[in-house]
C-alpha cells in the first residue's frame, strides 16, 4: 500500500478530488499498475474527466493530465 498527502492550502474540496484523482493516477503508473479503477463520490469531477471541453477551466492542466494517463496504453 502506498499513500500521499500535500498542503494544497486554501482552495475547493473539487480542487482536492482532482488533485488527489490526479497524484494517485501518477503513482499507480510509477507503481507499474496498468489496470486501476478510481472511487469518488463527485458526479463533477467524472463529468469533467470524460466528457466536457475544459479548454477554458481552472483546472484544465491537471484534467489533461488525469486523460493522458487515462489514455496510455
């Protein structure tokens, strides 16, 4: 078992899920876990991950970031 903690400071429980979405994600693929599946309770940040244009959101870096390793083979 593997676990991560930052101080990401005054920001948004969304703000949160996404970077946790997103570290955790970055760790399985160091880790060599290819097959992963990710719990969360917040219908938005799944919205976000597979299906909206974030082109324009606060968060689009990370979001691009969470797909590409979506993506990987």
């Amino acid at each position: 078992m593997r676990v991560f903690h930052d101080n990401i400071g005054y920001s948004s429980i969304f703000h949160a899920g996404i970077l946790t979405l997103m570290h955790g994600i970055q760790i399985c693929w160091e880790e060599g876990l290819r097959d992963i599946i990710c719990y969360t309770d917040s219908m938005h940040t799944i919205h976000l991950v597979q299906h909206l244009d974030v082109s324009t959101h606060c968060y689009e870096n990370k979001i691009a970031i969470i797909r590409k390793y979506m993506t990987k083979d």
